[in-house]
C-alpha cells in the first residue's frame, strides 16, 4: 500500500510538473512574441532618422513573402515536434522493432509508404525524423520518411487534383515520383551513407523518463530549436523572391530541359508549403508539364528552409550532402516519370 500510494504521489508531482513546464513555454512564446512586436516598432520609428525607407515596394515585398512563410511554416512546424514529441514519451522502442522489417532495404519502402499518414509540410518532417533516429529507426527509413511524408500525404494530393483539375496524371505522378525519390534516396543513405556524416541525435534509453513531463520538455525544446531556423529559411527565400527578377525566369521556358531545371532550383528557393505548390505550380503555364512536376517533388524534399532545418538537427555535412543527392535524385524521378505519364 505504501508502495502504491508513492506512485501516486509521484505521478501528481510529475503533471503538476509537465504543467509549470508547459505554461513556462507558453510564457517563453508570449515574451518573443512581445519582443518581436518591439523590435518591429523599434525599427519602425528609428528607419526614418536612419534614413532607410522601409516602405519601398521591394522591402514590403520581402516582408510579404518573409512573413507568409514564416506564418505557413510555423503551425505544421508546431505539429511536427507535438508528433515528435509524443513519440519520444509515449511510444516504446519495441513498438518501431515490431512495425518496421529488420532489413534495412525492406524498411525503407515501408517507411516510404507510412509517410501518407502524416498531413504536414517538411517543417514537421525534419523533427519526427530526428525522433524516429532517437527511438531506434534505422537512419535511412527515418530518411524515407522525411522525404515522402510532405509529398505524398493525403492533404497534398487532394490539393494537387484540385489545381490541376481534370488531370489525374498530374497527381498520379506527383505521387510516383515522390515516393520513388524517398525510396531511392533511403536505399542510398544505406549503401553509402557514413555515421560521420550524420550527426547522431540522443538515442532514448529503455529506462529514459517518458509522461507529460518529458512530452512538455521535448515540445518546447524540438520547437525553440527548429524554429530559428525557420526563420533564417524564410529570410532566404524572401531575398531571392525579390533579387531575381520574373522576366529572368521566361528566358527558360522554350527549352524543355532548361525549364525543368530552373522550376527545380526555383523551388528551393521559393520555400512554397507542399500544401500550397500545386497551385503556384499550376499558374506557371508557360511551362511544361514535366518542369511543373519537378516544382513539386523537388520542393517539399528540397528548399532553403528545409535545408536550415536538416543543418540544425541533424549537421551541415548531412545537410549539404543530403539536400544536394535528392534534388539529382528528384529531379530525375520527375524527368522519368514526366515521360511516362505525361
């Protein structure tokens, strides 16, 4: 009976202790919410005695185009550490033992295929990945599935046939090519990835704390840590957005290679949500439809802001490595199957 009642006790101290942890974090949010407000102000009264127009067309621009991916990115970032977080405290390694084939090239399809369940952008990808790793997952499934859960979820394919309506080779192939860029980039990693390249996360104990304390803690730490490189992301795409000028991207749309090539750096640069490039997509008619499929497999697996976030979690030397193997990868998975089906 003693026994029984000190695990009461202790189970009360540790919500009661998930609760200062989670209104401590609430308190965190509201304070860089109110510093942001007075940094904006401050630059706000001081621009005019610097005697910088920060009301120009081109800074308004970059603040648009800043804000609107830092806004897009920021609840799907949000949900991916909640998911990332509830796995690391209320999920049992032996759960990802028993759902996942041993074999690593057996893993990596089906973890391919599981990114389906997932209804967010690659700002959620990146932590459930990093916590997959934590929870035993071979690197190259975990890889998979950063890759094909902001493809090929079903929110993005609903979009993806609404944009381009009347055209199911366009979302069929946006799902065929996804899902084998993800697969083939696994496989990759697996043959002829190296540990040094990949900074290891903390792998979770068997014994490792778990409950709303840990769950709380691990929220506010993925979300904190990610979210500055969301934002470093969304400053870089907003810059380009605006240095590149429209009339340079036309040059490009009479060659069928060179439109494919220049829609896939474009859509590293323009950091579009994968819920919402279907649409960017489908308003660049000038180009063909292979160039457009390459914008949406190459974007959600490949953009600056994606790029920051691999750099934060997992190192620079993967980031560069691994971004720069999958827009190859992408792109020719979009080629293949552009002649396939379109």
């Amino acid at each position: 009976m003693r026994t029984t009642r000190a695990g009461h006790v202790e189970n009360r101290r540790t919500v009661a202790d998930g609760i200062r942890l989670g209104l401590r974090a609430l308190v965190y949010a509201v304070l860089g919410g109110a510093a942001l407000i007075a940094i904006g102000t401050i630059v706000s009264v001081l621009g005019p005695m610097l005697a910088l127009d920060l009301y120009t067309p081109p800074v308004a621009a970059w603040w648009t185009v800043f804000t609107a991916i830092t806004v897009q990115g920021v609840p799907f970032l949000l949900l991916g550490t909640v998911v990332s977080a509830a796995i690391g405290a209320f999920v049992p390694e032996r759960v990802f033992q028993r759902l996942l084939p041993r074999r690593t090239v057996l893993a990596v399809p089906v973890a391919g295929a599981a990114g389906v369940v997932l209804p967010g952008c690659e700002c959620a990808s990146v932590p459930v990945a990093d916590s997959l790793m934590r929870r035993g997952v071979a690197p190259a499934a975990a890889l998979a599935f950063l890759l094909s859960a902001p493809a090929i979820n079903p929110v993005v394919l609903v979009a993806t046939s609404v944009a381009f309506p009347g055209q199911p080779d366009m979302v069929l192939g946006r799902l065929v090519a996804s899902l084998g860029t993800a697969v083939v980039m696994g496989w990759l990693w697996a043959r002829f990835g190296r540990e040094e390249w990949l900074r290891p996360p903390k792998r979770s104990a068997g014994h490792a704390p778990g409950g709303p304390r840990a769950f709380v803690a691990g929220l506010q730490h993925d979300f904190l840590h990610a979210g500055g490189f969301l934002v470093v992301g969304a400053a870089a795409a907003a810059t380009f957005d605006i240095v590149v000028p429209t009339s340079l991207l036309e040059v490009f749309t009479g060659s069928a290679w060179l439109s494919v090539l220049i829609l896939a750096v474009l859509a590293v640069m323009l950091c579009v949500c994968s819920e919402a490039d279907a649409f960017v997509a489908a308003s660049l008619s000038g180009f063909s439809p292979t160039a457009r499929l390459a914008f949406m497999v190459v974007g959600p697996m490949v953009d600056l802001k994606l790029i920051a976030l691999q750099t934060g979690t997992f190192g620079r030397s993967f980031a560069l490595r691994f971004s720069s193997a999958t827009w190859l990868v992408a792109v020719g998975s979009s080629v293949l199957v552009g002649w396939w089906l379109l």
